[in-house]
C-alpha cells in the first residue's frame, strides 16, 4: 500500500497532478483544496489512498492527512464514490465539511454537484457520529492558500479544463465560466471552480 509520494510536480491542474519520483511519473486525482495547498511548488508530498477497481487503478492524493481521512469517510457512505468525495472536497474545505456535517447542514451540502437531498441526508446520519468521535473534530485546517492573479483567458481555459475533468461538458462549463468571470474578473482558477460547482 501506498502511504505517500513526494517528489516534483512535473504537471499540474486543478484535478490532477503528475509527481516525478525518481523519473517514474505518478498520475493522481487531487481536489480544488490539494490543488490550492500545493500550486506553485517545484515540490511536494501527497498523502495517497489507492483505488483498485477491475477496470482501472486510480491514486487519489492529498495535501494532508485530515483531508484523506475525510475522503475515506466520504467513499464509506453508500452511493459515495471517489469522483464524487473529490468533488465535494472541491467544493467545501474540510473545515467547511466538518461544520456542515456536524451542524447537519444538508441543505449546503446538496449545493454540491451530484449531491441530492437523500445523499446529502445520508452522509450527515452516516457521518455524524463519526466526525465527533474522529480526531478531526477539533481540527480547524481548511484556510486556503491565496493564489497569484493571472490573465482572465488562462483562468478560464484552466477552470473549464479542471470541470471538463472532474465529468462535466465543455460547453456549459464554457457558459458558466465565463459568466463568473463577466461578475468578477479577478477571480482565480479556484474560486471560479467552486462557483462553477455550485452552478453547473
């Protein structure tokens, strides 16, 4: 089993990263919070779970050992897959995770893409206990890192790649970046991905 890569980020976007250890390059999934923690590093160390399905072996990554531990939490529920858990980790720090669940805020919780009301309702019950009794209950590491302005075109490009990958089409993502930026031009790749999240 894998525990954790560290080595140089050969490639980066806001849903995958490629880690060069010892010239072997590691495809891994990473969400909107990963992607702020380590953007602008020649380096870094993920926090790995493996993914191993008949048809495919995926490797998820993260920045921190809070935000794995949520996401295994996440993929326990039933319906919850790895896609899903990232992008609900895209679309709320683990802070912002840990406060909906705890405060059974199912509402917030279903403005994330995917998230039904049931789902919603079905991770809080599940979850609930969980986050109480966990480690990370009194845990509060989910501020995140300002990112450096960029031109209005390579933030677009950038945020309708990372929706393109994490399931959605080109087209309405196009449509909803766009309209974001036309609201706030200074917004960054990230912001513009979570807006887009609740929005798509």
């Amino acid at each position: 089993m894998i525990e954790y890569i560290r080595g140089g980020i050969a490639e980066l976007s806001p849903a995958t990263a490629v880690i060069d250890c010892n010239g072997l390059g590691y495809g891994i999934s990473i969400s909107l919070n990963t992607y702020a923690a380590i953007q602008g590093k020649k380096e870094c160390k993920l926090y790995i779970y493996e993914a191993i399905r008949e048809d495919a072996y995926l490797l998820y990554g993260f920045a921190d050992k809070q935000e794995r531990e949520l996401f295994l939490l996440l993929i326990s529920v039933s319906g919850i897959g790895g896609n899903t858990a990232r992008m609900i980790l895209s679309a709320l720090s683990p802070s912002e995770l840990i406060n909906v669940i705890s405060t059974e805020n199912a509402q917030l919780l279903k403005t994330v893409k995917g998230i039904g009301l049931k789902t919603a309702q079905r991770i809080i019950v599940d979850l609930k206990d969980k986050i109480k009794t966990g480690s990370m209950a009194a845990a509060g590491t989910g501020n995140m890192g300002t990112l450096l302005p960029a031109a209005n075109a390579q933030v677009q490009e950038e945020a309708v790649a990372a929706l393109t990958m994490l399931g959605f089409a080109q087209a309405p993502s196009q449509k909803v970046v766009l309209a974001i930026l036309k609201e706030d031009s200074a917004a960054s790749v990230e912001q513009v991905i979570k807006l887009a999240l609740k929005r798509l």
